[in-house]
C-alpha cells in the first residue's frame, strides 16, 4: 500500500535528524522526545531544523527501523531502543505539567484520557504528554510514589 508518512520520514537526512536529537537533549537533558514534539521556531534550534516533526521521527526510530543505519551512534548518543514508557518524563516534567494543568483548571482533576494540547497556554517540551493517564498510573500504581510529599502539597 501507498505510505502516506514515508516522505516526511525519508525527506530529513540522518545529518539534520542527528543535529536536532543532539539540540533537544541539549535543551532538555534527554532524548525523551513526546510523540507530538515539533521543533519550534525559536534560537535555541537552527532556523533549517523548525518545524521538524521530531517526535515522530523518534517514534520511527523506536518502532519502525528508521535510520536503522545509524543504530550505533544512536546507542552513543544514550537513545533509548525501547517503546516509551509513560513514567519516561521525568518527574520535573511531570511537576511542571501538574502545577500548569492546576494553574488552567483550578484543580488536579485530571481526566484520564487528557493529553496536553500544543497551545500557548503550555510549555512546548509539555506537548503531547498524556498528563490523564500519568495521573492515572499515580494514583492506581504508585508511579512517582518517592515524590508522595510534594503531590500531596
């Protein structure tokens, strides 16, 4: 069949996809990009790298053989192979999102199919998180459980 993603894939070079890996985890310490994660235009990321759909770049990478080629300067990098788990985000990230989710809606009611929308009311490095089923797995399976203390504030 026709493969409707293939050209936004294909058309980065590894050059320009390693460039943007190395940049985010340069601005976020990591290589945990969100699925929905786009490289926003601002100077902190190359004017030739805006706009790239990097999550799903990594999303390609993790489960679809993208630049397979390339697996080891990958590993060098500290990519990780592994499908993304929910308590990937780090618990900073996950504070930040609470504390905004608190600041928009007055609580932490957070429902569960909630994902963090791409609008100015978040931060970009928020996008695409899945903040309902985080919550969820707080509450259910005692994720981020060491951080009891500060949740309960």
């Amino acid at each position: 069949g026709f493969d409707f993603g293939a050209q936004a894939i294909a058309s980065h070079g590894w050059d320009k996809v390693k460039a943007a890996l190395l940049q985010y985890q340069s601005v976020h310490g990591d290589l945990r990009v969100p699925f929905r994660f786009v490289i926003p235009e601002d100077g902190q990321w190359q004017p030739e790298l805006w706009g790239m759909r990097l999550g799903l770049t990594v999303y390609n990478i993790r489960n679809k053989e993208s630049y397979s080629e390339h697996r080891a300067e990958l590993e060098e990098m500290g990519f990780d192979f592994g499908a993304q788990a929910i308590a990937s985000h780090g618990w900073d990230k996950v504070k930040a999102a609470l504390l905004q989710y608190r600041s928009v809606h007055g609580d932490l009611l957070v429902p569960y199919l909630f994902v963090i929308p791409e609008d100015g009311q978040w931060q970009p490095e928020l996008w695409g998180m899945r903040l309902g089923l985080t919550v969820d797995r707080i509450r259910n399976q005692e994720t981020y459980s060491d951080h009891r203390a500060e949740l309960e504030e």
